[in-house]
C-alpha cells in the first residue's frame, strides 16, 4: 500500500475535467485508489465523488493506493498532477 | 479554462451546418421554463420496466455527448473535448446511477423523477457549498438537462425569454421543437443555433423546408450568450461567430451577397421545364409535411409533391388526429394543387420518429423496431382511420398513396386490402370515391431483392435513400463515429437502385427518389442516369436541381451511370463522377446544395475556420 501526497497545481483545482483526468488512470488501475482530503476519504474511480471534494488549487491530497500496480497508478497520477491536468499549457 | 465574462468578447462556435444560408442579426434565447417534472409511484411489476427506461435513456444521451466530443476533437482539440469525457463518466458513475435506480426500486419512483431527485440532491450538494464548487454545478445541470430531455420532455418546457423584436432574430437555446419553430410568423425567425440536435433531426429538415439557415449541435452556445447578442450565423459551414468583429462581418456581407445573388439568379428557372438538353422529362417534386407548405411548392418551381409525410399530424397531440381532420388536412394539399399529383405517405412512425400515443415502450434497436407499416398493420383501427381520409381526399384531386418500409408482399397485400375494404366501406357510406393510386417505398434491402413481384403489385415504386442507405450499409448514421461509411455512392446500392428501375420499367411504372440524396448535384446526374423518372427532394433544392438537369444530355448521363455500376468501390466511383461533372457543376454556381457526404464528422474537420475558434464545450 502507497500513501502518495501531491499538491493541485493548477489555477482551477479539481473540476469537472482534471476529475476525469483522475478516473481515467485510477479506473484503468487494478489497484484500489482512494483519496484523502481535508479528512474525507472517497473511492477515486468516481468522478461525482472527486468533484464534490471542491478541492482547491494548491490544495495537498493524499491518495491511497493498494494492489499489484500500485507503483505504476502512483507515477501516473504525479505525472498528471505535475503537468497541472494539461490545463494551464496553452 | 472557465469563460471570462467580459461583455462582448468575440467567440467562434462550431457546430454541424444544417441549413443552408448566412445571417447577421441580433439572437433571442429560448430558455427553459421551469420544469414539470412527472411524478408518480409505480408498481412492483413496473420497476423492472422503469429501470430499463432509466437506462436507455442514459444510453441515448451517452451517445450525443460522445457525439458532441468526437465533433469537438476532430474539429477543435483534444483539450476541449476532454470536457465531454467528464461528462460522459458522471453518467456512468455509480454514485448517480446506482442511486437513481435505488430511488426507482425501493421508493418506486418513476425514472424522471427518480433522477430528477438524485441530481437536485447532487447539484444541492455543490451548490450549498461556497467558492469553486458553486461554479461547478454547472456541468451536473447540464447533464440534468440533457438528460432529463430524455426522460420527462415536453415540448411547452421551452419559450422565448423576449419577444422578438420588428425585424426578427436568430433564436438560440438548449433545445428548439418542431412546433415551437412553426408557431412563429414567417420572417420572424432569421435562423437556428442550437446547442443539441443534428442535421438529420426534424427541426433541421423543417428549417431547410423552411430556408432558415441552422447550425445544431453547439454544445454550450445558448450558455454564452445573452438575448440581444449580435451573432453571425453560417448555416452553410455549420459556424456562429458570438460578437463579430468588424472583419468578420465585411466578410460575411459579401457572402450574403453572393449567396443572394445566386438565389436570385435561381428563381429564372422556376418556369422552365426540368428537360435535359437532348429532350428527356425528369419530374422534380416536392417532400413537405406540413399542410401549409403546399402553397409555396410551386414558387419554388416543383411539379407535384412526391413525400407529404403524414407523420406531422399525429406529433405534439394528446389525441390521434380524427379521419374528419386528416381528411381536411389531405384535401386542403390535393385541392389546392391539383391537377399536380400528391403522394402522401401512410403514418411512418417509430424509428427516430416515436409517438408517444401509440408506443411509449423504449426499444433497443428503434430502426429496425416496431414501427412505421409494421405499427400500422397491427394497430388497424389507426391504419383504417388515415386510409379513409385519404381516399376521401383523393376524391377531391390527384392523390397517392404510398406504403413505407414494405420488407415483403405480404405486408403489401395486407395493406392493398384494407385499402380495398376501407373504400368499400366509404361506399357503403354514399360517397362517390375515385380509384387512387398505390405504391410501396423501397427502402429495405429484402423489397430489392424481391422487387420484381413488388412491381407487379403497385401503381408506381419510390426509393427511400435515407434508410436504403443505412440498412444496405448496416450504417446508423446518426453514430458519428462511423457516418464516414455512410456512403450513398456504394456500389451496392446504385446496383439495388439499377434494379428497382429496371423492374419498375418491365412493368411499365414509374420510379421516384426521396430522400437526401435526390438533391445533391452528383447523385442527381447519377439518379438520373440510372433511368430513375422522378425525384422528390425539399423544395428549395428544386430550381438548382432544374438546372443541373438542364445543363447534361440524357445520352451521356446514361452512359456515365452505366460505366459507374461496373466500379467496385464508392470512392472510384466518386472520383469518377467528379472527373465527368465536377466542372460542369461549377460552371453553373451553384453551392448551397446540401449533400449527404458534408455531414460526417470527418469532413467537419477539414473546415478551415484559420485557428479562431476559442472554446467550444466548457
């Protein structure tokens, strides 16, 4: 099990679109993916459920990922988060 | 990005062309009034059905959402469509799902107002909550609309926000029905932009019939925009530009001047005959399905009316039109017209044209559904009600009666009988009738292949290109993702077409063309070349049809077409066409003729609209 903590880094937070962004990689896991924010834990495969986080730009989560490519899911979603979802390139 | 409110800023849309034209003027919004949604409890027994409604609603607007995206990546970004992707897992996210069929299973509420609940606790949800998420509810309301379209619709949930002013406007909002566009005056409505819809949905064809120009399917236009917005529309390119600048509307100014320069030149052939230049008669009629759209037929040059679709009386009622008010209707086309034939169509229900009065049942695979003749034959009480208002009005001028989607001569002969018993019927009541003529609609592969005993059976055959197409093809070419194989040049079916004629000919009728393909330039030379005798097409395609027709010999056409059946694929034989007619057709000016092949989504992707377009979507 990972405990992976990353920073929201685009100017809008996690809307409707980095949302899907996060269901994409974490549906296509094997692995279980949660995500903690501000002591509320949902499953990160449903999109409705992210979104009503309203988690903020420059705001720290923290997912919780469990299963054989655990490594992998957590690469990816840094890799999306560190690219600001592909948002604010123009 | 989210928009920036500014006022006035520019903004390109792009959407699918579907209605020629381009106009300039000020937009009024259609909004949706507040919504009733129906509300009642269901059975235990009726959970199952419900459920299943649920679903294939769901299923419906899935599939124009990917539609909206496959539109949006190929013509705009990746980035912009991603928005849809969004969209389409909120509609399969368990969350929502699960929790609208819970509401329909355990507290046995219908399916819209089972989902009505869900999302209005959902958008509650986001909307209670301060800052970003408030914003964010956006995206859930405009799946709760879309979707809730499906589930609970209702034409009356849309009106105006202001009246249009002297001078008219360009309506623009989520949703526009077919009634609402006919309630207002003539010139009041300039044009359509419309967030849903497609080229093929019935306010696209209505608004062709009309000469409104309209693009559908904008996604998020109506969003953007405010009553009183100036907006460049351009139905021919399927473009709305929000706020033009100075440079957009000089330029669309030449256009309208061109386009109404072409126009004009037009109505010179309104009188002429449709004769080829070596002396060979092409009859060119008119597809209408309005009652009130016979008197302008022949302004527009046509010789008759070869599709009324009947259908348009039975839609937006709460009762079935009565044999009394289809027969005024009917009489009202034929009198006004005669001695020019009508051929009015028998009720083609179903498929994308459902009646709630008569199958309320969700099918899974509509087009091949209960529907159109096949709805008729077992539903005889509406069968015979429409036969004998119709042979009533064909007493009264030159009427036709035409069976749609016949896939067998049993189907036929049931429907000749009931047309013998309803006129022996009508006699036993005193009226003097005349002998009207029959006809079935070949638009099913298995009528083609057993054409030559259809032909023996009826007054005259027309091809049905729209659905002989799609189910030759196997191609729904409402899924954008393969409407580049709906190909209407396909060997197999100019083959199915070379057939019908030569049957038809052998016993000595004749054979008309409706559908889409009947006034698209190349296809036209091509019909006729095939030996095809009359083509039915929207009557405001008629004079550019006149002439084409005009402008070839009959001898050489024939021969074209001959050579074309020998080729092994659509694209040979489209090359080929466009070597033989290409300069010919440009020649004569013309370019406002909508054709099948503008309509996939591949082609809307080649349209160069030089890198200005900003946001579609989100």
């Amino acid at each position: 099990m990972i405990h992976h903590k990353l920073i929201v880094q685009n100017t809008l937070g996690i809307h409707a679109r980095p949302a899907g962004h996060i269901v994409n990689i974490a549906s296509s896991a094997q692995s279980s993916v949660d995500l903690l924010y501000s002591g509320q834990k949902v499953n990160a495969k449903s999109i409705l459920n992210l979104m009503m986080l309203a988690i903020e730009p420059g705001a720290e989560v923290e997912f919780i990922i469990n299963g054989p490519d655990e490594q992998k899911t957590a690469d990816d979603l840094t890799e999306l988060f560190n690219n600001k979802f592909y948002e604010d390139a123009t | 990005m989210p928009p920036k409110q500014e006022t006035n800023q520019r903004k390109m849309f792009i959407g699918q062309a579907a209605s020629p034209g381009y106009v300039i003027a000020k937009t009024k919004l259609i909004v949706r009034q507040k919504v009733v949604v129906s509300q009642y409890k269901i059975s235990r027994e009726g959970t199952a059905s419900q459920i299943d409604f649920f679903r294939k609603g769901i299923m419906q607007v899935k599939k124009e959402i990917s539609n909206l995206r496959d539109i949006t990546l190929q013509a705009v970004s990746k980035k912009d469509s991603e928005i849809f992707d969004s969209h389409l897992m909120i509609l399969q996210d368990p969350l929502l799902i699960d929790g609208v069929i819970s509401l329909i299973r355990d507290e046995r509420w219908n399916a819209g107002y089972a989902f009505h609940l869900k999302m209005q606790s959902l958008i509650e949800n986001f909307e209670n909550s301060d800052g970003i998420l408030k914003e964010r509810a956006q995206d859930l309301k405009d799946i709760y609309n879309r979707t809730l379209l499906c589930l609970n619709s209702s034409e009356s949930d849309f009106a105006l926000q202001e009246e249009i002013e002297e001078g008219g406007a360009v309506l623009t909002g989520f949703s526009i029905g077919p009634n609402m566009l006919m309630n207002f005056d003539k010139g009041k409505i300039l044009g359509l932009a419309i967030d849903s819809g497609s080229v093929t949905s019935h306010v696209s064809i209505l608004a062709r019939s009309m000469q409104i120009p309209a693009v559908m399917g904008l996604g998020s236009l109506s969003e953007s925009i405010k009553s009183n917005d100036l907006l460049i529309l351009d139905g021919t390119n399927g473009i709305v530009i929000v706020n033009p600048d100075e440079n957009d509307i000089n330029k669309y100014k030449k256009q309208i001047e061109v386009f109404q320069n072409q126009k004009l030149e037009l109505f010179t052939m309104r009188d002429l005959e449709p004769i080829t230049m070596d002396g060979k008669y092409i009859r060119l009629n008119a597809n209408i399905e309005r009652y009130e759209e016979a008197s302008e037929i022949t302004s527009f040059g046509a010789s008759g009316v070869g599709l009324y679709r009947s259908e348009f009386l039975y839609f937006g009622r709460n009762a079935l039109p009565t044999r009394k008010e289809q027969a005024e209707a009917y009489s009202k086309v034929v009198n006004q017209l005669d001695p020019l034939p009508v051929t009015i169509r028998t009720l083609d229900a179903g498929g994308d044209k459902m009646l709630a009065l008569v199958n309320a049942e969700v099918e899974s695979n509509p087009f091949m559904g209960w529907r159109s003749i096949r709805l008729c034959l077992d539903r005889k009480d509406i069968f015979r009600t429409q036969m004998k208002a119709l042979i009533e009005a064909g007493s009264r001028g030159n009427l036709k009666i035409m069976f749609p989607m016949i896939s067998s001569i049993g189907e036929l002969e049931k429907a000749k009988e009931i047309y013998e018993e309803c006129s022996a019927e009508l006699r036993a009541e005193g009226l003097s009738i005349t002998k009207v003529e029959l006809g079935a609609m070949i638009e099913i592969p298995s009528a083609v292949i057993i054409i030559e005993e259809i032909a023996k059976r009826v007054d005259f055959l027309s091809i049905g290109t729209n659905d002989l197409i799609q189910f030759t093809l196997a191609v729904d070419r409402s899924n954008g993702k393969i409407a580049s194989l709906y190909e209407p040049h396909h060997p197999a079916v100019l083959r199915s077409i070379k057939l019908v004629v030569e049957a038809a000919h052998k016993e000595g009728i004749p054979v008309s063309v409706c559908g889409e393909m009947a006034s698209d330039p190349l296809s036209t030379l091509l019909l006729v070349g095939l030996g095809v005798d009359e083509l039915s097409m929207s009557s405001w395609c008629i004079m550019e049809c006149k002439k084409i027709i005009r402008s070839v010999n009959y001898d050489e056409a024939r021969a074209i077409s001959a050579e074309v059946l020998g080729f092994a694929d659509a694209s040979s034989i489209n090359n080929f066409l466009k070597k033989k007619y290409s300069q010919k057709i440009k020649s004569l000016g013309i370019s406002s003729f909508i054709t099948a092949q503008d309509f996939t989504t591949s082609d809307r992707a080649l349209i160069k609209i030089d890198d200005e377009i900003q946001r579609i979507g989100s």
